[in-house]
C-alpha cells in the first residue's frame, strides 16, 4: 500500500458514521486503521440491513450494506474497553498509534482512562479527535447529537424541501446523514492538518469536532444570506435562493435540471429555447431582474421545456454550453459512461463475501495514487494479527483474553 498518509497509525474508537466516515478517508489515503469494535456486536451499523452482504452461495453474511459504505481498508479487532484489561490494550495501542478518533458521549472516555489527558501522557505527539453532536463545552455537551435531529437544529431543513405553498411543502432532511458524513470529512482534514503541524512542534494535539458546529459552518452562502440581510432563508424546493432560472423542470418524458448561472447562459437558453424575446425583456434581462420576476419567469420556461424530450434538451443545450443534466436514479449513475470512465465503482475482496461493491474516494492525485487492499473487514478479523504484532502478545495469551470475553 501506498498514499500520502503512509506510516500514519490511527487508533479508531468510533463506530456508526461520523467516525468510521473520517477514518475510511485516512485509510483511503494510506494510513494504518486499527478498528476497534465490541465482542461479538461490533459496530452497530453491522446489523442496519437488509440489505446485507451475500456470500458466494447466496446466504447471507452479518454485515449490511450500511456498514460497507464506510468501513473499508481497516483492520478490525474486537476489545471490551469497559474492561480494564481491555483499557490497557487500548492504551498500550494509542502509545504506538499517531492518532486516536472517538464519538462517546463527554466524559466516557475519562471513565475508561482513554481521554486526550490520559493517552497524551503515554504519547506526547498523539493527535486526538473526539466527535460528539455537540462538541466538548457549552450547554448541550451532555446531550447525546443524532444526525436528524442535527439537520434540523443547524438550519439545513430549514432551507430543504418545497416551498409551504405548495403540494409536498415544508421541511425536509437529506437522502444521505449528511450531518455525520461532512463531520467525519471536516474531521480527516482537521486531523490530516495537526499530523502536518505536529512535523515542526513534534507535539500532537486535541481535536473537538461537533456535529452541530459542522452543520451550521457549511450552509454556507444561506448563512451569509442571513447574516448580510436579516432575511430568513426559506424553503426553495428544487430552485436557487440566488439564480433563475435554475431548477427542475418537467420534459416531455421526464425531467432536466437547468442551472443558468450568468446573463450569457440565460440568453444562450433563450435562443435554443425559441424564447428570444425573453433576453431582451426588462424583467428578465440580468439576474436581479430574473430573480424579482421568478414566477413568470419559471411558467415560461416550463411551458417550452414539455415540447422537448430529455435527451432533446440535453443534446441541444450542451452544445451551446448551458448547464443542464438528468435527474439520474442510482442504475443510471453507475452505468453514466462518465462514471464508468471515472471508476467510481469497484469490487474489493471480502473476506466472507469473495468479494464486495465500493465506491472509489474520488481524491485523483497525480503521484500518490489511492490504492485499495481489502473491503471493509469481518467482525474481529485482525484481533490476532494487530495483538500479537503489534503488542507482542503470544497466541496463549490471546487465547486466554477470548476466553475471558476481553477479546
């Protein structure tokens, strides 16, 4: 294996999403992730099917799909830190380890002798990364942040979902924990940052990352569309709060995302369009004006996309370079000759399933490139490897930590 990150050992104490996503990236790009999960449960997100994996002979494995998407290229032990021989284990691993990453709740981790005060005394160079829904202080540490509830207590569905006025409106969360993900991202970059920084201090540091604060910094150019008005953002459906026309519209068989984003493009639409006219009108000649005259702007243009199939659209507006695309269900994505060209989907090796469908880290380096080794592990399926390598622990002893339920 190879990648930017190699030589890095992450010690992964987190399980669910915001954690597992954060260290997925880091093994993507070459670190050592030594996962640690619960005997004989492991990750909760082992159990979140159907679907789950398939074995060659069809039967099912005990690890869902769910568990999959963010798992991949780590090694996986099975260690009951509420044990304290199994918070030695841990601690003797985060001594050896460049980084520790965790999502307990505040407070777990100095019950078990596994906080950043604790394991940093053992290894001053340690980069520590704790993930909670709330962060470390302030009047919500204690609460326990689920990515739901954080997508509407940041504001994000307060700006997602159609229009109140219309059928289907009011708030809405995303089709994917989006909260979680973009924490665990935020997260590798954080940590990927202190690891650089530790090179000229030789110290590693804490890192506390919250759900909540992570959501509310990405909404982005909504935030500063409050801030700089007093103006609540509302709920647009599939339109732009900034630009028009830049929506859904329905075709003639289907639907087309049209994203107009200059006055040249509008025109350019215009024209293709057989609605000339409309460049030169007053209330839609630049972006202000389009935006103050959106509905009678939106019936217009979808009045004249219903005469045209999708394939129409998109073939006669590419070539005079408007932004357009179809609405793509997944079978369409992945058989996207730009996503096949791209190789977002693989198969990896499993070690019950033969072998397993991943979707690439879409990171494209021109030295250092990604290189995958194995699907996202079975339930403890390194325990032996990581204790007696890594440790030095000889087999009686595993054998003994097993049977004592520590291992």
């Amino acid at each position: 294996m190879s990648g930017p990150l190699l030589g890095i050992r992450v010690l992964d104490l987190s399980r669910i999403l915001a954690g597992p996503w954060c260290t997925q990236a880091l093994a993507d790009l070459g670190a050592e992730v030594v996962k640690v999960e619960r005997p004989r449960v492991g990750d909760d997100t082992r159990a979140w099917g159907p679907p789950f994996v398939a074995r060659p002979d069809g039967t099912e494995t005990a690890d869902s799909a769910y568990f999959m998407s963010a798992n991949r290229g780590k090694k996986s032990i099975t260690l009951d830190i509420a044990a304290p021989e199994g918070q030695q284990i841990a601690r003797s691993l985060a001594a050896i380890s460049d980084v520790v990453i965790e999502n307990f709740k505040v407070g777990d981790m100095k019950r078990y002798g596994l906080d950043w005060a604790s394991l940093s005394a053992l290894n001053p160079g340690l980069v520590y990364c704790s993930i909670t829904g709330f962060g470390q202080t302030g009047p919500y540490s204690e609460r326990a942040g689920y990515d739901f509830m954080i997508q509407a207590m940041g504001g994000l569905m307060s700006v997602t979902g159609e229009r109140d006025e219309l059928p289907g409106g009011g708030p809405q969360k995303c089709g994917v924990p989006i909260a979680d993900m973009m924490t665990g991202m935020y997260s590798a970059f954080a940590i990927a940052a202190a690891l650089y920084e530790r090179r000229s201090s030789g110290l590693g540091q804490y890192v506390d990352m919250s759900l909540l604060d992570t959501q509310v910094s990405w909404l982005a150019n909504q935030n500063l569309n409050y801030l700089v008005s007093g103006q609540l953002p509302r709920r647009w459906g599939n339109a732009h709060p900034n630009l028009a026309p830049y929506q859904a519209f329905p075709t003639r068989d289907g639907s087309l995302i049209l994203a107009i984003g200059n006055d040249r493009q509008f025109r350019r639409f215009c024209d293709v369009a057989g609605l000339a006219a409309l460049g030169d009108d007053q209330r839609f000649v630049d972006n202000r004006a389009r935006l103050a005259h959106r509905d009678e702007l939106v019936a217009l243009v979808a009045a004249a996309m219903r005469a045209r199939s999708t394939d129409e659209w998109i073939e006669a507006l590419e070539a005079v370079g408007v932004p357009c695309g179809p609405i793509n269900t997944l079978d369409r994505v992945f058989a996207d000759p730009q996503v096949v060209h791209r190789g977002l989907r693989m198969d990896l090796p499993h070690a019950a399933a033969g072998k397993v469908p991943q979707v690439a880290n879409p990171i494209r380096y021109s030295r250092t490139a990604i290189e995958y080794g194995d699907a996202p592990p079975v339930l403890g399926q390194h325990t032996d490897q990581v204790l007696g390598e890594l440790l030095g622990l000889d087999s009686g002893r595993i054998a003994e930590l097993r049977r004592t339920g520590i291992v």
